[in-house]
C-alpha cells in the first residue's frame, strides 16, 4: 500500500503514515505503512462488534452497529505496533501481522455505525 490513493493519512510520534480499512467475511482489515517508503507494514484485523437480533424463526440480523475504523482507533494500532512489537518506522521491512486485536485496543468508546 505505498500509493497514496484511497488511503487516508495520519502523523504518529512524528512519522507520517498512509492507511486503509477493509470490511471483509466476517472481520474489518486494517492496513498501514509509513510514507516514507522504508518502514514495514502494519496489518491487523477487527471483528465488527455488532449486535445481533432476532428476527424470529431462529433468525438473526445485525443491527447495524458495528464500529468504525478512525484514526483514533488507527493511532492505537501504530502505538500497539511501536511500543509491544518494537515497531520501528525507519528500519527496511516487508511486514509485520499484529493479527486480531481485539483484546489490545480500547474499543468500549469506539464509533459506531448508525442504521439510516
């Protein structure tokens, strides 16, 4: 993810980055890389945290409330990566897989989606 389009930018502890969300079957994908064309990139993934219904029959329906990657929630991520994987920005690397970091990250205050 070197390009810059489609991607949104973010500065963490001085160093500039480029990242993306992707929903996917089941979980969110998140990608990040600094824009200085050395560092690894950061992935990781989200479950969505939604809540589930019941729409009868044995049924269930999302309620459309799952969370939403912001940068706030991206800031976590690069700090999880600098601090807990001595993440460094500067150091030549390919990647670097954080897996699911559900357990990691303080979810309990993230936005969520609203049903329109």
């Amino acid at each position: 993810m070197r390009r810059a389009k489609g991607s949104r930018r973010i500065v963490v502890r001085g160093v500039e980055y480029r990242w993306r969300a992707r929903g996917d079957d089941g979980y969110i994908s998140v990608g990040a890389c600094p824009n200085n064309g050395v560092g690894a990139y950061l992935r990781c993934t989200l479950r969505y945290h939604e809540t589930w219904l019941d729409a009868g029959a044995g049924v269930l329906r999302s309620a459309g409330d799952q969370i939403v990657v912001t940068p706030g929630l991206v800031r976590q991520i690069i700090e999880h990566a600098l601090t807990a994987h001595n993440y460094d920005p500067h150091a030549r690397g390919h990647e670097l897989n954080l897996g699911c970091l559900d357990s990691v990250l303080a979810l309990a205050n993230a936005v969520r989606a609203r049903r329109t």
